[in-house]
C-alpha cells in the first residue's frame, strides 16, 4: 500500500520550531536573514525564497514534507 502525503501528514514551521525550541530571531540568525523578513515569510505577507527554504531545511535536519505557511 502506498503511502500519500496530506496536508494533515504535514508539519508547519512554526510547528518545528517549537520542537526544536528555536525563536524568528534565532532561526531568522542561522538561515543569515533578518527576523522581521522571517517573521513577514511565516506570516504569509512575503513568500519563502527558494535559498530561505533550504537554509531551513539544513538548520532544522529535516527530510519531511513541512506546510511553510500555518493555514
């Protein structure tokens, strides 16, 4: 049986965040952007760079599916 991904299978990045107890300041830090462009991404107001992505992607040691935005 295959196996699909849905939107319920995925994690937000606020969701991660939390787990890996990080802050926008902190996280905005190690992907090298500034915690208000972060903070406008997450809140849906800018789009996630395709650079932003996978600085996160690197940071957070993640291999899953992730919602970038929490709708």
């Amino acid at each position: 049986m295959e196996y699909e991904n849905t939107t319920q299978d995925k994690r937000t990045l606020r969701q991660l965040m939390m787990e890996y107890n990080l802050s926008v300041r902190m996280l905005a830090r190690y992907i090298n952007c500034s915690a208000s462009l972060l903070s406008l991404m997450m809140n849906g107001k800018r789009t996630f760079k395709l650079k932003h992505k996978d600085n996160i992607v690197k940071v957070l040691n993640i291999n899953e599916q992730i919602t970038w935005l929490n709708q």
